[in-house]
C-alpha cells in the first residue's frame, strides 16, 4: 500500500497546479526563442535510445515541480518492490516479475524464498530445444513431414505480444515458414488462417495462461478437430502437431496434449507482459533462440536503466511524468503513438492492451474512487499512413493529443530515397506540431482572408521523438520495456494496482449466461432488461431457433 499522500494533496502536485496556471499560455514557439539551446538540452540517451522531449510545453521549472512529484510518489521503493518480487498486485495478492523472465542467468530473484531465475532458464532451454528442432526439420509431424505453419492460439496477452513481435522481428524470421496467428472466438478468424494448409506440416501452439479461455479453447478444439479430419487420423496424431504454453498442466493434459510437450510460466508473469516467458515461443521459432536472447537482453538494458538512472536521465520516467503532465493538467485523454516503421505495425496495437488494461481503473489501492484521470487512451499507426487520415485531427482539431514519434536511423530495407523520405515525414510532423503555421505566414502567401483560417495552423502541440539506430530484436525489447516501465511509473503516481484487469470478467460472465439461451432448441425464459432480451429474441428467430 501507498503510505503516501492522496495525489492531489501532495506539495508537489499543488506546485504543478499554480505553475500550469503560468504556463499553459506559452507556445512552444516562444520556449524556443527564449531558449535556442532548448532541442539539445531537452534530449536525453540511454542504452541506445535517444528520446528528444523538447517539443513538449515545459520548461526547467516544470521539470522540477514533475521530479518532485516522482519523488513525493515513491515510484523508487515502487521500482524495488517490483524487481524485488513483494505482491504488488495486491487485488490478485502476486508478485510481478516479468522482469525476472529477462534476468541474467546469474541473476537471484526470489519468490516465496525460491530463486526462480534457474526456472526462467530451464524453461527458455526447453523452448531453445524445441525451436531448433522445428527449425532443423528434426521434428516431424504426424506423418513424417516436417513443420512448415505455426499457428499460435491465444488471445489477449497470449496473442498480442506474439503476433506483435513477430510482425516486428520479421525481418529476422525463418521465411521458409509461415506464422499464423489466431485469436478471436469468431470462425473466421480459424478458417481464413488454416486456408490452404496442409494440416500434415501444422503445428498448433496453444498459448493460455489459463488454459481455461473461452475464445482459445474453442479455437483450439476446432483446430484439432481439423487437423484429425484432415489428416484422417486418431487421437495419437495430437501430439505431434499440438504443443501448449501455459501454467495449468492438468487442464493441458485434459485437452489431450503430452504436459512434456508443454511450456510452463508462473502466476508472476501477467498475460500482458508475458511475450519474454514461453508465450513467446512462436516468437522464438520465428526468429530462433539467439535473436530471442538477445531481445531479453535488450528488455534487461531497459530494467537497469529504470531501475538506476536518475529522474532526469530516466527515459521511461520523464515520458509517464509528461504523460501525466497533459493528462491530468491539459485534460487531454490520448496519446498517439506513431511509428515510423512499418514492422511495427502492431506496436500501437500492443500498447493499447499494455496500458489500458494497465491503467484503466479509477480506484486507488485502498479502493477509495480516484478525483483525478488515470490512464490515458492509446492508439497510433504507422507513419506515414496515419499522415493521410487522422493526422488531421491531431494539427487542427480541438483536442491536445501528445505524440509519441518513433524512428530508426537505418532501415532494414534500403531501397533508393525511401528512408530520407521517411524521416523526413517524421521531423516534419513534430516540427508542424510544435510550430505550426500563423495566419499572418498563411496571409503573406497571399491566401484569401476567407481561407485563411482554415489554413492556419496554430501550433504548440507537444510531440516527443525517439530515435535509435535500427529495429533489431535488442532494440524492439528496450522499446516494449520502455512503455512497461512508463505504465508503471504512471500506476505508482496514480496509485492504482496496474497488474489486474477485473474490468474484463462482467462481460465474460455474462456471456457464459447468454451462451444456453442462444443455443436452446426450445425457447428459453429470459431475464434480461428489455433490450438484452429483444436482442437475443431477435437473433433466434433470425436462426430458425423459434
Ligand atoms: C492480460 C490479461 C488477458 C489475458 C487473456 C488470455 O494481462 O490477463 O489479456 O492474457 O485473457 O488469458 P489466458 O492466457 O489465460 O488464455
């Protein structure tokens, strides 16, 4: 628990109130002029990431009242308890230790007075064993052909982070064979990702924490259903094309599958920070388990310099101090995470989960209702795509949504002009953000003075851009590791359990109910409000179910 003051009575958060009230005037042009130097001094780098947070509306002074927030909030004996495995997740009563799963294999991480970083590793060896073999060909399915799909089934955090690397990594893959990822209890999703397979060189992952997920298991069941009919053989075919990822080994031997075809995790890791555990194991057939190492150890790069750098070096603490910034002082709501590589394509995607799950709740961890916004919306695309569609918004609509710009000096596919292209496109939208276009410059274009509004741009919205060298697998694990790391500095300040995600259970519930009305061959007696039952009355008779 917090022993700490309600946010909004702590000293530093009143300091930040009256310094707002100096500064939301100030436009980023004017920062500029009174500080030239402004672009450099407001740049920090670390382990290989150069973040540039000087288009952002602050200045020194806010920079101090945001530290001392940091400090008054004790996200530093926060970053210890996490790294240190104490039950942080205090709804669910479990450690966090996701990042134990990237620790060094020398590392000592205690949980209930066990060191787990030999199981970490005696799992990551396993999964390096298993990888191989599919990758060699060594491991042969049912028929004596070798794998060529991979099918992960899994949702949420058992589909996010895989499907997320991978497109990520891609580069690095194995393009011999094809990753498929399947997630939503929706057929589609099942049948349009099995079309033309040939179930004899298919391996099915089946990724749940749970093992119990109503969307994974229907999918995994229709999968295995497809491979028997497909291959025209028993039971004993299950093996050889099904492995599990999970840490319920009774509910995997259940389903049919061998448990020493199983890869197991513990209840430390949550689902949404769990692609460095065996839910990654896609991932690493993928890319194979070098390049799966190293992108731990590009995670563990990020650990450490959260866990050590000072505030005002600290990547991930200066971005969760700007987030909160204009969250709760500008009331903006988003944030847009912007790309600029089209690997990473699913990144904004993943953050979503990572941090509205995270940090959409709106009780403290005494369970007292907050008086202030917590999380933030997240959302993005790449650049340049984004440029041609909601970009618009973002310069000229009435909401202050910060940006987020990410971008790699080199790319993995130097094709003529198309990087300079690229980047430029990146430098010129934080410029345009910051900077805009006054109605005098529209005006001295000649523009006719009815236009003229409707050209201007009016500047001084806040954008931060991180620049590292190339999409490598080290690089992409420092990445997720930095928004890990900022969802839970926010969590710390907000004081909020960021670790659980009760918000998702009402809908399931609920849906289990639903579930024999739909199907009953004979009308069901329903008691739902008057909508839920008109919907679902309208729905069987749509089906010829009277
Ligand atoms: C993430 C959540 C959630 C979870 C899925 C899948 O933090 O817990 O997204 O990952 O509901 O759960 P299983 O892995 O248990 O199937």
């Amino acid at each position: 628990m917090n022993s700490v003051a309600p946010l909004t009575k702590r000293a530093s958060w009143r300091s930040l109130h009256d310094h707002f009230g100096k500064i939301q005037g100030q436009h980023l042009r004017e920062l500029f002029a009174q500080d030239p130097s402004r672009g450099r001094t407001l740049g920090v780098e670390a382990v290989g990431i150069y973040l540039d947070y000087s288009k952002n509306r602050i200045t020194q002074e806010t920079l101090k009242h945001l530290f001392a927030l940091a400090q008054e909030s004790g996200p530093r004996s926060a970053i210890e308890a996490m790294f240190r495995g104490d039950a942080i997740n205090i709804t669910e009563n479990r450690a966090v230790l996701h990042t134990a799963l990237r620790a060094s294999r020398d590392a000592n991480v205690q949980v209930g007075g066990k060191n787990v970083v030999p199981d970490v590793y005696e799992v990551l060896d396993r999964m390096g064993d298993f990888c191989n073999r599919v990758r060699s060909g060594a491991w042969k399915g049912h028929t004596g052909k070798p794998i060529v799909n991979v099918v992960n089934i899994g949702i949420g955090g058992s589909d996010l982070g895989p499907v997320m690397a991978y497109e990520a990594l891609k580069s690095y893959s194995d393009r011999s064979r094809k990753f498929i990822f399947v997630s939503n209890v929706d057929g589609t999703d099942f049948a349009e990702a099995v079309q033309g397979l040939d179930p004899a060189e298919t391996l099915f992952i089946v990724a749940s924490k749970t093992f119990t997920t109503q969307e994974t298991m229907t999918n995994a069941q229709t999968a295995r259903d497809w491979l028997l009919e497909g291959l025209g053989a028993g039971h004993e075919a299950v093996a050889k094309h099904f492995v599990a990822v999970s840490t319920n080994a009774s509910k995997v031997s259940e389903f049919g599958i061998d448990t020493a075809n199983m890869f197991g995790f513990w209840d430390w890791v949550g689902g949404r920070y769990s692609m460095d555990s065996a839910i990654g194991l896609s991932t690493m057939i993928a890319i194979g388990p070098e390049n799966f190492l190293e992108m731990l150890a590009g995670f563990r790069a990020m650990d450490e310099h959260f866990r050590n750098a000072p505030w005002e070096k600290n990547i991930p603490v200066l971005m969760a101090l700007l987030g909160i910034w204009y969250n709760n002082f500008f009331g903006s709501s988003s944030i847009a995470v912007l790309p600029y590589d089209q690997y990473l394509k699913r990144f904004p995607a993943y953050l979503q989960q990572l941090t509205m799950e995270s940090n959409g709740k709106r009780v403290t961890l005494e369970g007292n209702l907050v008086d202030y916004d917590t999380g933030a919306m997240y959302w993005g695309e790449p650049g340049t795509n984004g440029q041609h569609s909601f970009y618009q918004l973002i310069h000229q609509g009435t909401r202050l949504i910060p940006c987020d710009f990410i971008a790699f000096c080199n790319t993995l596919n130097p094709l003529g002009r198309h990087h300079d292209l690229l980047m430029a496109n990146v430098f010129a939208q934080s410029e345009a953000l910051a900077f805009g276009k006054t109605i005098q410059e529209v005006r001295s274009e000649g523009t006719a003075e009815w236009l003229a509004p409707h050209r201007e741009f009016d500047g001084n919205r806040p954008s931060n851009v991180l620049l590292l060298d190339r999409l490598t697998p080290p690089a992409l694990g420092k990445l997720v590791a930095l928004y890990e790391h900022i969802v839970f500095t926010q969590g710390v300040i907000w004081n909020l359990d960021s670790f659980d995600q009760w918000g998702v259970e009402l809908g399931k519930v609920l849906a289990q109910r639903i579930v024999p009305e739909l199907e009953s061959p004979a009308t069901p007696q329903l008691h739902h409000d008057s909508s839920t039952n008109a919907l679902i009355e309208r729905y069987r008779t749509a089906r010829h179910r009277g």
